[in-house]
C-alpha cells in the first residue's frame, strides 16, 4: 500500500506558489500581498516565543513567595515593563547653574587658562622653600645688604649703596655690642663696604636660626598667605574644568547622532554620554 501511495504520487500534478499581486491575476490586486512559507514560519516563531513568555511569567507568578523582600525594593520603581533604580540627582550649586546660563565654553576655558597660569607661577620654588625649609638660606645674601641690617624694616641700604655713601641714621652702643662693624661705622664707606662683604661671603651658609623673630615670623606669614592663595586657585581651576565638561557635553548634545547615557550629571562630573560609531570620511 505505501508502494502504491508514492507511486501515486509520483504522477501528481507540482502545485506552485501563488504568485504576488504584480504577477497574478488582476482581479486578486485588492487581495495585497500574499503570505509565503518563510512568512509564516517567521509569524509562527513569534507567536510561540510570545506564549512560552506568557507560560512563563504565570508559572513564575504563581510559585512566588508572598513574603520575599529586598531591601533594593525600596529603592526601584517600574518603568515601560522593566524595574530602574531611582537616584536621587543632585542640583549643582548657584554659582554652577547661573555661570551655565550666562557664559559660553570659551570664556570658561579662558578664566581656566588664567587660573592655571596663576597657580604655576605661584607653584615656582620660594626662598627658603627648599628640601631643608629655611635652613641654608642666606637673606642678607638675598636681600643684597649686610646681615647687621636684616632686621632692619627701613632705610635697608644694599652694599652697592654703602660703597658709594656712609651709613646713616643712629647707633646705640647697644646695637654695636658684639657687632664685627662697631669699630669701622665711623670710617669711609669704602672701608664700610668693604668690611660688609667679607662677612657676607664668610656667613654663605647663615641660616634661619640666625634671623630675628619679627623677620623670621613675617617671612612664615607670607609664606603662609602664598600657599592659601594657591590652594583658592587650584580650587577655582578645577570647579572650571567641572564647568568646561558640561558645556562641552551639553555642545555634544546637540548633534543628533543616536547615544547611550550611562551615568547622570553629578556636582563633580557632568553626564557621560556613549555615541554610535561613526566611519569618517
């Protein structure tokens, strides 16, 4: 019998596809497109991936225990069909938003370039700022004058002046005590000069222990002043760069290449966004 049925067979007529609306009869026209094989194969795929999904879910919402918690659960919310996590966005501060408002990237970029350039300066080694701090630093070598007349806060002549002329003003016998220059203050200034110069390169090697308290804590004072300077620039500077980023990505924003973002806009990081790839020319 099953002989029979191939053979049968064999003799049958081969039934075609029906052909589309181009190439049929005119009266099937208003009929559109016809459905194929591979059509229905593809229709019949998604209609079976869609129930096993449905299966799915009820047989996942009927075995769910009641009573199952997270603490993350407080923390999503439901959004198209899919949980995402909720954060809480924080607002840049004042200065932040109004200079977003006002200024564009260029000016940014040019008070940035300021701030730099303030800072390196101020970033050049000091006197006394050295691996040793102040030790090893001359100031009446510095200062270009005799070591007798560091303390000295006015009418701080250098020894190229007290070549040329004699020391004025009043000195005690108290000031001259101990003092090398006490026997030769009433000589020429030529002999005065002298005498100042080779004792400013026998003290090369004079260090702070040797300077008086009222210069030795002015000296910390400004120094003191110069570094909370540079730490405001360098302060300034990066809440500048901060602000660069975020006009440059708000710039980004519009070209209408489709993006991914992938984190949100902080105080300290503006929103980083992932672009398609795109071959260039």
């Amino acid at each position: 019998m099953a002989a029979f049925t191939k053979a049968a067979k064999s003799r049958q007529r081969q039934h075609l596809e029906r052909g589309q609306v181009g190439s049929g009869l005119a009266s099937r026209r208003a009929l559109g497109l016809l459905e194929k094989k591979d059509d229905y194969r593809l229709r019949a795929a998604d209609f079976h991936k869609k129930r096993d999904a449905l299966r799915a879910l009820r047989r996942r919402a009927q075995e769910k225990n009641p009573d199952e918690f997270y603490f993350r659960m407080t923390r999503e919310r439901l959004q198209d069909g899919a949980h995402v996590l909720s954060q809480q966005e924080e607002d840049p501060p004042p200065e932040q938003q109004k200079l977003l408002k006002t200024q564009d990237l260029k000016y940014v970029e040019m008070k940035r370039a300021a701030e730099v350039q303030g800072f390196q300066q101020a970033n050049k080694p000091h006197p006394g700022a050295g691996r040793d701090g102040m030790q090893g630093f001359d100031v009446a070598l510095h200062l270009n004058t005799a070591p007798e007349l560091v303390s000295r806060v006015y009418n701080r002549p250098t020894l190229e002046t007290l070549k040329r002329n004699a020391v004025s003003g009043i000195t005690t016998d108290g000031q001259l005590q101990g003092n090398k220059f006490g026997s030769v203050l009433s000589v020429g200034a030529n002999q005065l000069a002298s005498a100042m110069m080779g004792c400013a390169q026998e003290r090369l090697g004079w260090g702070a222990a040797g300077l008086d308290s009222p210069v030795a804590g002015r000296l910390a004072r400004q120094r003191k002043g110069q570094y909370s300077l540079l730490k405001q620039r360098i302060e300034r500077e990066r809440k500048m760069f901060v602000i660069a980023q975020k006009l440059q990505t708000r710039k980004d924003l519009l070209d209408k290449t489709e993006r991914v973002k992938l984190k949100k806009e902080t105080v300290n990081q503006p929103a980083i966004y992932r672009f398609q790839f795109r071959r260039k020319r």
